[in-house]
C-alpha cells in the first residue's frame, strides 16, 4: 500500500476512475434532469445559461446526458473486457499446457482477430443480428480475446519452466491442477492490468461505435452519439463536442494512468 501512495501517476488514475465510476453508480438514482427529456425553448443553451453544462439541439441538458452516458460506456465496456479477458485467459492456458499445433493454430487465429478491427466486426455483426448494446459488446470482446491469449500464454510458459512446477510435475500433479494452483495465481496481476489498460481503449472503441451508430439505440445517450450529433452545430455550439469529447479523453486518460501505475506497483522486480 506505501508503494501505491509513492506513485503519483497510480493516484492520478485511480481518482479520475473512481470518479468515472462514481458519477456512473449516480446516474442511476438521480441526474439534474431526465436525460432524454426535450425541451426546444431551452435548445442550444451555453454553460451556465441553462443548466451547468448547457443544452443540445433539442434542449436535453448536458450534463445529465453526460452522467447516463458515462454508464452506458463503462458498463459496456466492463463487460466487453471481462467476456474478451475470460475467453482469453482460457485459451492461453490451454495453449500453455498444451503447445504443438494447438498453439499453432490459435496463435494464427489471433493473427486474424487482430487483422479485422473492432469497428468492421461491429459493421459485419450489425449486418446480421442488427446494432446495439449487444453488438458493441461482442464485437469489442472478440478483439479483446487475442490480446488475453497472447498475454496469458506468454506469462504461463515461464511460470512452467519454474522449479516448483517441476516438483509439482514430478510427483504426478495433472497439468490442470498445476494451472490452477501454481500458473494462474502468479500470473493475476498481470491479466488485472491488462485488463485495466482495455478498459480505456474498450471506452474509446464503444464511442466509435456509437458515433457510427452501431452502439446502444436511442433515446440512450451515450459519449459517441452526443459527438456524433454535436458535428453539425460546431460552430454554434461547440461545447455540444467538447463536452463528451473530453469526458472520453478524461476516463481514456485515467484508466491509463491506473493500469501504468498497477503495473509499476505489482512488478515483483521494482522494490522501490
């Protein structure tokens, strides 16, 4: 914990995130005003003219757009991650205990995941099963999972080539055991970062897929379809753009900061 506080840049991050998160959980209970509610009078109100953060093309208020849209963000991409890190970490434990042409064939298959970016698979799932929620989530997930596998895997084979995995391995422990008990608890804080770092980059994806419209549908705000709508009144309204532009930049900004900071402070090399 003493090392945590050493960290500035841990501490950064960790108080933006837990703001995110906070201004998330409350939208849920109480927002200024009822996000979808219009209210043309009041259209295009500057800060402070009409609400703190001012209202859009049709009078809706900013700020509680904001907070909705921050747990529609979060949300969707907590569970895009935590689907891609679960699959991930799966396979790459498979991988490991297996290797030979299993290893083979899934690390070509990553190859191809990677190849095809989270947008064209939103685009090709919407195609079939129609855009939403639901397709932001899996489209944001399957790219997560190569990221995982490549991780988990990399991390696993140096923990078989360890000495204790070789007793285990001498006295019959099954390969199964030998993940569950000795390769995959050393290998945690690893996966809890990565996960913490595709937390930003899953934000910035769902708000490229809802800007393109492939996200969650109306009437529900969410940071990408508020930059979308806000292209056309740029130069009447800026702030239309610069308020959930930077709110994606803010939590992009701090989950980096945090995964930066985790990752320092969970490094078994660093005893600073």
């Amino acid at each position: 914990m003493s090392r945590a506080f050493r960290r500035p840049i841990f501490l950064a991050g960790l108080l933006i995130t837990l703001a995110l998160v906070a201004v998330a959980l409350l939208s849920l209970v109480w927002t200024p005003f009822l996000p979808s509610k219009m209210n043309i009078v009041h259209k295009l109100k500057a800060p402070l003219e009409y609400g703190l953060l001012g209202t859009d093309q049709f009078g809706r208020d900013i700020l509680s757009m904001l907070m909705v849209g921050a747990w529609n963000s979060l949300s969707t991409s907590i569970l895009a991650v935590l689907l891609g890190a679960g699959i991930g970490t799966a396979v790459g434990l498979l991988v490991a205990m297996r290797r030979g042409w299993t290893e083979l064939v899934v690390m070509r298959g990553c190859d191809i995941i990677f190849a095809v970016p989270p947008i064209l698979s939103a685009m090709m799932l919407a195609a079939f099963i129609g855009s939403g929620r639901f397709t932001a989530i899996i489209a944001i997930a399957v790219f997560m999972v190569p990221v995982f596998a490549r991780l988990v895997l990399s991390a696993a084979l140096q923990i078989w080539t360890r000495d204790y995995v070789m007793a285990a391995i001498g006295i019959g422990r099954s390969k199964a055991r030998i993940t569950l008990v000795h390769v995959l608890p050393n290998i945690s804080s690893q996966i809890i970062v990565q996960v913490t770092i595709q937390l930003g980059l899953a934000i910035l994806t769902e708000a490229g897929l809802s800007f393109l419209g492939l996200g969650m549908p109306p009437p529900a705000p969410t940071w990408g379809r508020m930059l979308a709508d806000a292209q056309t009144f740029l130069g009447q309204a800026p702030w239309l753009a610069l308020m959930p532009g930077m709110a994606i930049a803010l939590a992009v900004l701090g989950l980096n900061m945090l995964g930066d900071g985790l990752r320092d402070i969970l490094d078994p090399r660093d005893n600073s």
